[in-house]
C-alpha cells in the first residue's frame, strides 16, 4: 500500500514539475490583463493608492484625541541645599542654616489627554488629503494606460519578429534553390559566373537579416515578458496572429468618436496639481487665524529615601490639571502676507498651465488621428504593394530561367519583394500602435 501511494506521489510531481516548464499562452488582451496584475510599475501605482490612504487618516487621526504616558525617575545623588535665617532656629540674626528639603528619590507617572479645538491648517490639511488621493487614483489610471500600450507595442513586435523570421526562412529557401540550380549551369557552361555571384550576395543579406530576425524574436519576447511582469526567460507563447490582429484594429469609427477633455487623464493629473495649489493657498491663509487645544493631566508622584516605588506601603501623591492652549498669530513681519502671495502665485501658474494642457491634448487629439489614418492608408499601400512585389519576382523567376532577364534584373525583383514584406509587416505593426495611441489619449 505505501509502494502504491509514492508511486502516485511521484507521478503526481513528476507532473508536476513537467506542467512547469510548459509554455504559457496568451492573446492581446489576456496580455494586458495580466500585465495590469504583475507588472512591476502596476504594482507600485497600487500601494500608491494604499500609501495616500494611510496619509489621509494619518492627518485626519492628528487632530483627534491624543494620549500619552510619561514615566520618570530621579535619584538626587547630591541633594540642593537651601539656606534659611539662622534666627528661625534660634539663631543669631545675619547667619543662615543650610537645609536640604524632600527625599533623595523620587518617581512620577502621567497621562496627559490633548484635543485639538481648533486649528484651520487642520482643516485645510484634511481638505487637501481628497484631492492627493483623487491624484494617486488618476495617477493609477495613467500607469494602467501606460502598462497597456506597453504590451501592446511588446506583443506586436514580437508577431512582427517571428513573421519576420517566417518569411526571411522562406526567402532564404528560395534563393538556396536558385543558388544551386544556377550554381550548376554555371559548371556545365549554361551560365556566367556573375549570376551566381548576384546570388550569392542577395543570399549573404537575406542570411544576415535572417539570423538578425532569430536573435530579436528572443529579445522581443524578453522585453514582452518584462513589461507583463514575468522572468525574462519565460516560454511565453502568443496566440494571435499579426494579420488578424491589425485587422481587428482596422477601425474607422474611431475616428468620429466623442471626445471628452475631462476624461483624459492628463487632464485630471493637471486638474489635480490646481487643486493642490488651491489648497496650498487656503492653507498660508489660515496661519493668521488662531489655534485652540485642550489637555488634561493626571498624574502621581512618589518619594523615599530608597527605591521603594513598587512597595504597596510606597504613598503617592495624585495631581490633575485642565487647561487651554491659545496661540494667536500678531506680527510675522510680513512673512505671512509674503507666503500667501506666492501660494496665489502659484495657483495662477497651475490655471495657466491647465490651459496649455488642454490645447497640448487637443494637438495630441489631432496629430493621433493623423497618425491613425496614415496607418491604414499604409498598410492598404503597402499590402497592394506587396502584391504587385510578388508578381513581379515571379515573372523575373520565370525570365531567369528562360534566359531572358539577368540576374541583376532577378536580384532587384528580389531586393525589392523583400522590402515590401518587411513594409507589410510594419505597417501591421503601426496600424495597431496607432490605434492604441489614439485610444489612450481620447480614454476609451
């Protein structure tokens, strides 16, 4: 029985282990989801909301009931000494008597109860707490953005490397074939030596871009494992298709959409930095209105000769007291008046800047849906484009071998069909960033 029960166990983390090392697929969107949980910056952007929480009770709690307890000790190991007319104890008139009053030992123990009344910095304080965390929550949002057109710019590029890969593999396919076939005319005497030698070199540059491609589909995969929030050396795995991806992001509606200025998040972080600077100047005007607080006291004290204040014949002796503390700001030498000028100094420069930001995200409006357009408009070139590359090298293929184009002319169809691949691919690539571009300015 216990044989049959570690087999299992074996077999179960044998399993395991192997279910570990299996490659973790993902579309577009699970991508983003997942970023938004584990990325590092995501992450942060939460305990900054966690962090402005705690501030906000953290100023509340200063203006709430506050206790505390002191205890202290003192051993008088040279006791003062007063001097007293001699003639309180019959003594001669001028002479005095040196006399040490109380006990060498001493302790006391307090609790001391403070209230604020009131206190207008407070007020403002706890005022300005909303408007920090409304800015940690739109600060958020911001990092939520640029975490997502981070992985959306990481996926792509890694589709647009192993597309990359794909087709530099099945040009070098190619050119290997009609490297060999010309490679023999030329031994029979069928062919000049520059053909092959024409070959040789576009096969030299597709090689070369090929092996670029392999060493950046990997670092194009660490870079999208690094903004997900994975290990560098993940087996990360994409789902999707780069054609039916900027397919799907083919959409011209977009650009007839509503815009709304206050739901930019620029918009509200600048909103935010008024708000704060309106708060700063609310809060230099309040140091001229007056601070009330309460306290109450209660204490006891105890003396001996000898450190017996845990004895339970050890006497003490209780005190209390009530009272107020009014401070009431009179003269600052202007100081104040200086500091309130230049909280509204500064408020003025935050409405003037609200206003530059208003029209810097109507150009940026402007400028993404310009982007956006001349994406599409690229990539519908670009695809006919690579249609007409396509016939073009074939019929120079077919020319070559019939002897009536060279293989300089077979070189440039070549040259030229690579090209248009490669525009094809990016111009994917661009349609889809652009959108994303577009959708985060306009915050849908």
């Amino acid at each position: 029985m216990k044989l049959t029960r570690l087999f299992i166990m074996l077999i179960f983390l044998s399993y395991s282990g192997f279910s570990q090392d299996e490659p973790t697929s993902f579309t577009l969107n699970e991508a983003i989801a997942f970023a938004l949980e584990n990325n590092y910056s995501a992450l942060n952007a939460d305990r900054d909301i966690v962090d402005a929480r705690k501030q906000k009770w953290e100023t509340i709690a200063s203006g709430l009931p506050q206790i505390t307890g002191d205890v202290s000790y003192q051993n008088f190991l040279k006791q003062p000494v007063s001097l007293i007319p001699a003639e309180f104890f019959g003594g001669e008139p001028g002479e005095f008597q040196p006399i040490v009053f109380g006990q060498p030992q001493q302790a006391t123990a307090t609790a001391t109860l403070r209230q604020q009344v009131f206190d207008g910095s407070y007020i403002v304080g706890v005022q300005a707490t909303k408007a920090f965390l409304s800015y940690s929550q739109n600060n958020k949002e911001k990092t939520t953005q640029e975490v997502r057109k981070a992985v959306v710019e990481a996926y792509g590029n890694v589709l647009l490397a192993k597309e990359s890969v794909g087709i530099l593999r099945n040009n070098l396919d190619a050119l290997n074939d009609n490297l060999y076939e010309t490679q023999k005319l030329y031994e029979n005497g069928l062919a000049e030596e520059e053909s092959v030698e024409q070959l040789q070199i576009t096969f030299s540059t597709v090689e070369s871009q090929f092996n670029n491609a392999m060493r950046l589909e990997k670092i194009t995969l660490q870079m999208l494992n690094l903004v997900m929030g994975l290990p560098l050396d993940s087996t990360t795995q994409l789902s999707e298709d780069l054609n039916d991806l900027a397919q799907a992001y083919l959409d011209p509606t977009i650009l007839d959409a509503p815009f709304i200025m206050e739901n930019n998040v620029d918009f509200k972080l600048v909103n935010n930095l008024n708000e704060q600077r309106y708060y700063e100047l609310k809060l230099a005007k309040s140091r001229a209105l007056p601070t009330l607080n309460a306290f109450l006291n209660y204490g006891s004290t105890a003396f001996s000769d000898s450190f017996t204040f845990f004895d339970s014949e050890q006497q003490w002796f209780d005190s209390s007291i009530l009272g107020f503390d009014l401070s009431i700001p009179i003269f600052s030498s202007l100081k104040r008046s200086a500091s309130t000028q230049r909280a509204k100094i500064a408020l003025e420069k935050a409405k003037t800047q609200l206003k530059e930001t208003q029209e810097q995200i109507r150009l940026q409006l402007e400028k993404a849906k310009s982007d956006y357009q001349l994406a599409v408009e690229q990539y519908n070139t670009t695809q006919e484009n690579l249609n007409l590359a396509e016939r073009i090298e074939r019929k120079n293929q077919i020319k070559y071998k019939e002897g009536i184009a060279s293989s300089f002319e077979l070189r440039q169809a070549q040259t030229q069909l690579y090209t248009a691949q490669q525009e094809y691919l990016q111009s994917m690539v661009d349609v889809i960033n652009a959108k994303t571009e577009l959708e985060v300015i306009a915050n849908n």
